[in-house]
C-alpha cells in the first residue's frame, strides 16, 4: 500500500508556515485561480494514478516569481520517477496542456516539469532529502540576522 500524504504549505502574513493536509475536493479553497485549479487538480490525480508518494503542495506566489504554486512528489526508484514523469506529460498533452520546459528526464533522479504557474518536481526520495525544497520555499529567509518575508 502505498504511503498518501497532501500536504499544502503557505507562509502567513505573520511570517510563519502553515502547513495543512489536504483532499482534492479542497483544492477549490486553496487555489483561487480557475485554470490553475484545473490544472493542479489534473495533475494531482495523475500523481496518484502513478503511485507518486509524498505529494506536497506548495503556494509560492509571494516566495518565487518563477511560478504560483509548486508539486513536490516522489517515486520509488529512478524508473518510477522517469514514469510519473511521463505519465503527466502525455496525458496532460492530451487534454491540451503543453509543459514549457522539461529537465532531468532521462537521469530520473530529480525531474522537473514547467506549466507556468505550476512547477512540478518528481525527486528520487534520496534527492529529495538532499535538496529538502519543501524547506527552502516554505521558511522565510534568514539574512543579516533580519527575518526577510519578502524575496
């Protein structure tokens, strides 16, 4: 059986993490956007459908100017990975969304895959560890002893 977690993080006004776990049907409230929402439920159910573990959601609009939201996930091997991976390009390509960008396909070891406003990461669990995104995007960046919210 396979380990779900959906978890959606957010940094709060206030500076802290909030950090939730989620349903697809709660999607609706976490998203505001229509077609962002479409999309991230799209592939959150391609996710699953590949077995991806650890799923995570991450809600970097005020973080990153690279993309709203982030997908975070993991498979069990480099082949599973590579297969998620494929999974969410043909079958979204079918329903007419075009990825912008792809890196790291053909290792499997961290691949990335760009919608826009959706950004989605498909580590090896020993690559996620090691580069520990989930950190990085929700906390709040420390500089010159000065808590910097703002990027």
């Amino acid at each position: 059986m396979v380990s779900e977690t959906l978890k959606f993080q957010k940094n709060t006004e206030n500076g802290k993490v909030s950090e939730k776990i989620f349903a697809e049907r709660q999607l609706d409230e976490l998203i505001s956007d229509n077609s962002d929402r479409k999309l991230a439920k799209k592939i959150l159910e391609l996710l699953q459908d590949s077995k991806a573990e650890e799923i995570v959601l991450i809600d970097v609009r005020y973080n990153s100017n690279l993309a709203d939201y982030l997908f975070i996930c993991e498979g069990r091997s480099q082949l599973h990975c590579r297969g998620i991976a494929e999974n969410v390009i043909i079958r979204l390509k079918h329903h007419g969304e075009i990825n912008l960008g792809i890196e790291g396909e053909l290792e499997g070891n961290w691949v990335l895959l760009d919608y826009g406003n959706i950004l989605l990461h498909v580590f090896h669990p020993e690559i996620r560890k090691y580069y520990n995104l989930e950190e990085l995007y929700a906390a709040p960046q420390l500089k010159d002893g000065k808590n910097n919210i703002n990027p």
